[in-house]
C-alpha cells in the first residue's frame, strides 16, 4: 500500500467525496481515494456497504466502501454511461450543497448541455476526460488495467470561478491529472479514438490490438477523414496524419484490452453508441455534411443490436 499511495498525490480533504454507480472507473477512483487516506462514499441503487478487490499490478487490496443514501454532498464525481449522466444528476439534486462540485466522467459527448441549466448558478460543473483503463473480471473485482492520464475541465461559471482543491484531489483519484482552461478540443480528441476504436471492436468483437491489422487501415482512415471534417465545422482543429498516429498508439498501448463497448455488447448491455457514432453524425447532419464510413459502422452494428442496446 505504501508504494500506492506515493504513486498518488497526499491533498488530504475533511470533506468526503461522492462517487456514482459501481462501475470500472467509478471503483477505480474510490479505491485510489480511499487507500490515499480521502473520504469516499459511494451512490448505488440500494445503499449497502460494497466489498470488492481492487487490484493493480501485482498487488490486491480487500476494499470495503460505505454507501451513502442521503446528503449534503458537496463533492460528486459521476463517471456513469453517458446515457445515465442527467438522470444520475436529477436524482441527486435535492441531496447536493448550494457550492456543490460536480465532475461528470464518461465516452462520448452531449450530455453538458443538458446537465448545465439543472444546476444552481453557484453549483460548479466540471469535467474530467479521462485515459486511465480500468476492468471488472467480476461483480466484486476491479483492476487497474491501462496507466493514462485526465484532462479536467471547468465547465461553468460557477467552476471557473471557484476556488477549490478538486483538482488536486482528483489527481489523487484519477491522476496524473492536468486541469486545462477548455475541456472541449481533448473531448473531441477522445471522441475521435473511441468513434473508432469502440465500433469496430464491438462490432468485430475483437481486442483493441486486432484493429491494428493492414486489412483496417482504409477503413480507419476513411472514418478518420470524416471526423476531421465535423470537426473543423464544430471548430475543432485535427490533422489526418495526428489522428492517425493517436488511434495507433492507442492501439498498441491497449492491445490486449477489450474496449467497454465491445464488453457492452459481449454481455448484453447497453452501449454509448449514440454518444459517440450518433453525437458525430448529429453534428455532421447539423452542418449538412455526409458521413458515409461512420453510418454504414453505425448501421452494421445497430442492426446487431436490440434497440435498447443504442
């Protein structure tokens, strides 16, 4: 434990941190609070103290986290699917301080714009785009599967102009962390790794490792052209051969991972598919530009899911 805890940041803080859900990442940055000596609790659908292991490297950790059921929660870190982001956030409303902080954490876009007008002038939004890789083998197991960095954002006025330790904190959980003064151009450049990465495996039901094959090259360059152009429309500045190299790189540092929407698909969940593909086809079709390497993915795998999958 005492290597881990120098691998992340001390900013001890007496006020306790909220995490939502019991996902991958969720588990991840609750377990790292936790064993740096930070408060945490967590958000379920029924609140229960949760056990699990949490493992990184060669070691194990036992963890045991409280599970909080009513507030005032000034600290709340959300890294749910994005399509569960605004109902996470209504729920917890009545239970949030006047000065809450809020980070949202999640693939995908399009759910800012709906959780800013819920939230009092003087709530900060924020949020925290993240690399880190993190796997469930089981219901009570989280490992810490990919080492990789977050971008954290102030997404209101609230949040720009608050002073506060969220982000030294949050390096704790999902660190090395870097806060940045717009979060929107490293959103975009996640999109462009997951419209690509995340389709194709699941469609493929594949490793990441196995996109890296001359026989989808032409492929992922032709989904790569087409996201530059939506880009540039939505004022974001990308390069063909930038995005290149990052899907390659991306690949090969996360070869044999499985991506979270091939595991969605491969255990019947439901994907992010339309936070992804479907938010970059909204905007293409917002600006009257046609994609048709992204729709005909979008197709193929849509037509291999149930409808509530997407």
């Amino acid at each position: 434990m005492e290597q881990l805890q120098s691998e992340v940041s001390t900013g001890i803080s007496q006020t306790p941190w909220l995490v939502v859900g019991r996902g991958a990442i969720g588990l991840l940055a609750a377990s790292r609070l936790a064993l740096a000596n930070q408060q945490v609790h967590l958000w379920l659908r029924q609140p229960q103290h949760l056990n699990f292991r949490f493992s990184v490297g060669s070691r194990d950790y036992p963890m045991q986290l409280a599970a909080a059921s009513h507030g005032p929660f000034t600290k709340v870190l959300i890294p749910v699917k994005a399509f569960d982001t605004v109902a996470a956030v209504q729920q917890l409303l009545p239970h949030l301080t006047e000065n809450a902080q809020i980070v949202l954490c999640h693939n995908g876009m399009g759910t800012l714009e709906q959780v800013q007008p819920l939230l009092l002038p003087t709530q900060s939004l924020w949020f925290a785009s993240t690399t880190q890789g993190a796997y469930k083998p089981s219901p009570l197991q989280v490992r810490h599967t990919g080492f990789g960095e977050t971008m954290l954002g102030a997404c209101n006025a609230a949040a720009r102009s608050s002073v506060t330790t969220i982000a030294s904190e949050l390096n704790t959980a999902l660190g090395p962390l870097q806060q940045v003064p717009d979060i929107t151009p490293y959103l975009w450049k996640k999109l462009a790794i997951n419209c690509v990465i995340n389709p194709l495996t699941a469609l493929l039901q594949v490793r990441n490792g196995e996109l890296l094959k001359a026989e989808y090259q032409v492929q992922i360059s032709q989904l790569l052209s087409e996201f530059v152009l939506v880009a540039k429309a939505c004022g974001q500045q990308f390069s063909l051969e930038q995005l290149q190299q990052l899907i390659e790189k991306v690949q090969q540092t996360t070869a044999q991972n499985f991506s979270s929407m091939q595991q969605d698909v491969a255990n019947q969940r439901r994907t992010e598919l339309n936070a992804i593909t479907g938010f970059l086809l909204q905007q293409a079709a917002a600006n009257q530009i046609q994609l048709p390497a992204h729709q005909t993915l979008y197709q193929q795998l849509t037509a291999r899911l149930q409808p509530w999958q997407y």
